[in-house]
C-alpha cells in the first residue's frame, strides 16, 4: 500500500495561507512566502519550482535515499490540490484572470507571478506616490493616517522597494 502523501492531508488552506491575494492591495511577496514554505513542508514544491525539493540531496548516498518519483495519476491529484489551494487564496478577479482549462500548478503560478512582478516598477512609483501625497488632513485622527503610511509602506517593502 502506498504511503498517504501529507498534502492530500490539507483540509483547509485558508489555515495556513491566511492571505487572500488581490490585484490592487494584496502582499503578493508575503503570500508567495507563505506558500513557498507551505510547499516545502508537503513536499509538494516542485510542483510549481520543477527541479526544487524540501531538501534537496548532497551526496550520491543521500540522493540514493530520495522519495521515488510520484506515480502520474498522484502527480495530477496533487497538481488539482494544489490549484485548489492556489485558487482558494486569491480574489476573484485574479482568478478569472489566471485560470484555464487543465492547467499545470506551475503555470498558474507563473501567471500571478508575472502579474504582480512584471509591473513592479510602475506599482512601485504609484505607491511612493501615494505615500508622498497622503495627508494628515485626509484623515480623522493621527492613528488612522499613520496606519495608512504603515500600510503604504509595508507594500512599498513587500515589493523588494529600496528607501521604505
């Protein structure tokens, strides 16, 4: 009997991955981080990094130990679970944007990837622009308007932002 591969133990990703993506105000770096380590503890990274393991082997006797390749009917289940997870965690607007018909996990993730990334420079100087003419007269009190600079620049960083 085969062993139960630990991400079809996965119940309830909104558990682990408690961000729901958006295309205008989502933290696409911390979601990815958080899936990225979420992959890694089922085992199931390379299903959207091909090539890249949990741990990946450094001697020829270490490699001899690695997990046996997935049989392609697993592959395909976990590759629909991971899509599911993906999917599970994104906005609805995202998802028309990214989903098809019998797509690969990786190339799902290569869509919002390409999304969020692709237009870095010009979402980085919107955001230092709306940092520079935010206005405490805007706001009803100091905290309401430090939480929005806060929130400004916490996008500015997940956006790998110099000077925020």
């Amino acid at each position: 009997m085969d062993k139960l591969h630990p991400a079809i133990t996965v119940t309830n990703i909104k558990n682990f991955i408690p961000i729901t993506l958006e295309q205008e105000t989502g933290p696409y770096t911390s979601w990815a981080e958080l899936f990225k380590i979420h992959y890694r503890a089922y085992e199931v990274l390379d299903h959207i990094i091909p090539g890249e393991t949990a741990a990946p082997a450094t001697s020829d006797k270490e490699k001899s130990k690695e997990t046996p390749a997935v049989s392609k009917e697993l592959w395909n289940r976990l590759n629909a679970i991971i899509l599911q997870w993906i999917y599970g965690t994104i906005s609805i607007d995202l998802l028309n944007t990214i989903i098809k018909p019998n797509v690969a996990a990786e190339a799902a993730w290569t869509s919002l990837s390409n999304i969020f990334r692709d237009n870095r420079a010009t979402r980085a100087i919107y955001l230092q622009n709306q940092f520079s003419n935010t206005k405490l007269s805007s706001f009803s009190n100091m905290a309401a308007y430090c939480k929005e600079l806060k929130i400004l620049s916490d996008k500015l960083s997940n956006m790998d932002t110099v000077g925020f």
